[in-house]
C-alpha cells in the first residue's frame, strides 16, 4: 500500500489591473497587504510587480506552503480590507489561478 502524498503547495500567479495608474496610495495598499501576507504561518513568498510594458498592469505572485494556509490568507482581515479599498484605489480586472503543486525542483 502507497502512503498518501503530504498535501501540496499553492502557487498564485496572475494579474489586475490599476485603472488611473499606480498612485502612491496604490502603492501604499500593496505595501500593506504584502507585508501582513508575508508575516502570515505558511507564506513562503509574495510579491507584486508593475509590469514593465503595461504600468496599469500588475502581476502578483504567492507561494503558500499548503491549501490551508492560502484558505486562511483569504480568509484574513487584512485580505478582506484590501479588497474592499480596491474600488477607491481604481483597481479591478483580477486574473487570478492558483495552482497546486506536489513537487518543485531548481532549473
């Protein structure tokens, strides 16, 4: 009998967009949320980036250690507090996918 595989980790990758731009206050709110994110058990990685050849475009980027520790990242206070300033920031046209994984090797 084959024991069960340990439960995989979580990739995020996908963009939204930033309709009047990437303003100092959007800037703030991303501050914000990635730090509160990255202090969260099971984080291994998260990051925004505006995209170099569409600067309303701005991809985001997460690694959780498993599916629960992503559930309850989007469970969190703070996730739910910069989702609701997303319509006063002008932000929207979230492109999102999460995928999990059970194995990763360095290239």
């Amino acid at each position: 009998m084959t024991e069960p595989k340990p439960p995989g980790a979580v990739i995020v990758a996908g963009t939204f967009r930033a309709r009047r731009g990437v303003t100092l206050p959007v800037l703030a709110a991303m501050a914000a949320m990635s730090t509160a994110s990255r202090a969260e058990e099971g984080c291994e990685l998260y990051t925004y980036a505006v995209d170099a050849f569409d600067p309303m475009t701005i991809r985001v980027f997460e690694i959780w250690t498993d599916m629960a520790s992503f559930i309850r990242h989007r469970e969190a206070n703070h996730t739910k507090i910069w989702r609701g300033k997303w319509n006063d920031l002008g932000l929207g046209d979230a492109n999102l996918t999460s995928y999990e994984i059970d194995e990763k090797a360095p290239l």
